[in-house]
C-alpha cells in the first residue's frame, strides 16, 4: 500500500457498491474512512473495456477487503444477492447513463429509455429491499430524473420508509474543477439527510498548472487556431483548454479561471472506441501548447494521486470519464456522517 493511500480502521462503515465503474465513488469512500466491501462491475455491450476497468478497481481497493463482482447487477439480483453483506452501511448505485446522456439524446432527439435500464433500475431496487442499507446514494445525468427508471427507485425507497433528498447539482460548486451536472439522491432509514454545502468554483488552471510544465508539447489543430483566434478578439490572452473534438458549433474551449467543460469517456476514445493519441489541449499566451495529459484530467475529475490508473488512455480515460468526481464524494460522505454522528449523539441525549 502507498504511504499516500488512505487507512481505515479495523471497524470502518462498509458499502456495497453498483455499477461500480473503475471506483470513482469507492476513493471518496475510502477518503472518508468507509470501506467498500463489494463492488459490482460488468457491462455487456463492452466486455473487455469493462474487464479491464474491473482489474483496476481490484489493484486499488482490493487491499481495502473489496471484491468486484464482474456481472450485471440485474444477474447478481437474480440470485438474490447472495453472500452480499446485510445492513451495509450505505449502498450506491450509478446506473449506466448512456441512453440518457444529453449527447445522446440530441443524437436520437428524445431520451431513448431502454427495458435493460429499467431492469437496471428493479435490480437496484431489490437490492434496496434485500440489503436495507442504513444510507443509500445514487448519481446520473440529470435527465434520469424524468425516467421511468428513477420512478421505480424511488417507488421503492418509498415504499421500505426511506426519507429521500435528491437534486440536480453542479460539481463546479463543490470545489471541482469541472463544469459538471449530476442528479444526486441520498436516502436514509432514520433522518432526512441534506447535501453537502457549495464552496467557491476553483478554474482548471488553479488546480492544474503544476502540471502543464511536464505534459507533452502539442500542436492545434486549424479549428483550434480558430479557437484561440475567437477568444483573442474577445478580451486579454489568458491560458485556455481546448478540446480536440468538437460539435458543429466549434471546439469548447475554456480560460483558465474557469472550470473545464465536462469531461466525457468520448474525450478519449473515437467512435470506434480506439484510443486518442491527444484528447485536449492547452494554450498559454506566450504561444506554447502543451497536451493534457491523462494524470491532467484524473485531476480535473477530483481523483487523488494515490489512485492508479491502467496505462493505455481508453481504460484510463474511461475510467475518468464515467466516474463520480471522488472530491465530490469525499464532501457527500463527510456531510452524511456528520449528521449521521449527530443524529447518534440527540438519540443519546433523549
């Protein structure tokens, strides 16, 4: 174990964990002294892609006593979830997004809900109601709100008494160096249990100029001149981050006191799901370009250094890309277990 990794102590909460990706939501865990005990990982539409980003869960939580289940949780929930630990104290779920993702939606014109989402979502439900965590947390993309999917979760936290919260947010306001919209529930058996306060915006260039001396140098591609060319007649040159890939309405591109647009697994892969050489750039005044690198983005998306990352970019950037930000994570879990510790010491007072 590195000496930069965190430490629990022999009695830590535990959590199970759904839709478990490259663990995202299980660093923040960790950070706040909750230990993920199983976390479940398998997509079927990109089996080997989702292998890999299993064995990356393994190598950074499986000294932490984790185990990664490489099945649906809809097969997982066939069997009742066995051998899973009862009462956890807090399960999560991030439900695969794609079919509500707002990229794929101006794609097809109208969210496209499929029957595996919503078995995805009665999947999540049952572990609701075989499990009975203390704290159950769920993250999406917002336009999951309106699905038919989110309406079974909460018909059944309803229906088992849980007090629900859940809001859409947007990570920038949590300290995140990313402009980043979620839906973001929490629910708990006992108390109504509010979100996390918002904190001032910090822009990429804060949180990753450290960095830029040591990325590889770069050149722009001609829509990203053009770029640059548009912000330059709009004001003072400021360092800016421009992506690689952009819409029919031109590359995004931010300064620096700002923070980065979105960062999506589709940074780093074509369409093809081959890895991108180069996924984004930055441009500083005095003309020189360097590329973000992938240890740049893991940054922008609040991983801590502590965390490995598989060294071909499609896996890495996957993993950054369909993760909860964990600086996100380390704030939504702190803020539960201090209510939690407070709700514990007004029951030993009465």
């Amino acid at each position: 174990m590195s000496p930069l990794e965190p430490v629990l102590r022999y009695n830590a909460p535990t959590a199970v964990v759904l839709f478990a990706g490259g663990g995202g939501i299980e660093a923040g865990m960790v950070q706040t002294g909750i230990r993920p005990v199983v976390a479940v990982e398998y997509d079927p539409t990109k089996p080997d892609l989702s292998r890999a980003i299993a064995t990356s869960h393994h190598r950074n939580f499986h000294e932490y006593g984790c185990s990664v289940i490489q099945q649906t949780v809809q097969d997982v929930a066939l069997s009742r979830f066995s051998g899973f630990p009862v009462n956890p104290d807090y399960l999560h779920a991030s439900p695969v997004c794609a079919n509500f993702s707002q990229a794929h939606t101006a794609k097809a014109g109208i969210a496209s809900e499929t029957e595996d989402d919503k078995s995805a979502a009665h999947s999540v439900a049952q572990a609701l109601r075989q499990l009975r965590p203390k704290v159950f947390t769920l993250e999406n993309v917002p336009r999951y709100q309106s699905s038919q999917s989110f309406a079974i979760i909460l018909e059944a936290l309803e229906a088992l008494g849980y007090r629900v919260s859940y809001s859409i947010v947007n990570m920038a306001d949590f300290g995140l160096p990313q402009a980043r919209r979620r839906l973001v529930l929490v629910a708990c058996q006992e108390r109504a249990i509010s979100l996390p306060p918002t904190s001032v915006p910090i822009g990429w260039y804060e949180a990753i100029s450290h960095l830029i001396p040591t990325m590889p140098d770069s050149q722009l591609l001609v829509r990203q001149q053009q770029a640059v060319k548009q912000f330059l007649a709009t004001g003072v040159p400021a360092p800016l981050l421009i992506e690689r890939v952009g819409g029919r309405n031109g590359l995004k591109y931010k300064p620096g006191h700002l923070p980065a647009n979105t960062i999506v697994r589709s940074h780093f892969t074509d369409h093809k799901g081959c890895n991108r050489n180069k996924f984004a750039d930055i441009w500083l005044p005095d003309g020189m370009v360097k590329s973000l690198s992938i240890q740049g983005a893991a940054i922008l998306q609040g991983f801590s250094s502590w965390y490995e990352f598989p060294p071909d970019a499609a896996t890495a950037g996957s993993i950054i890309g369909y993760s909860v930000p964990p600086s996100f994570a380390i704030q939504l879990f702190t803020h539960i277990q201090k209510q939690l510790t407070l709700l514990g010491k007004t029951k030993i007072n009465h």
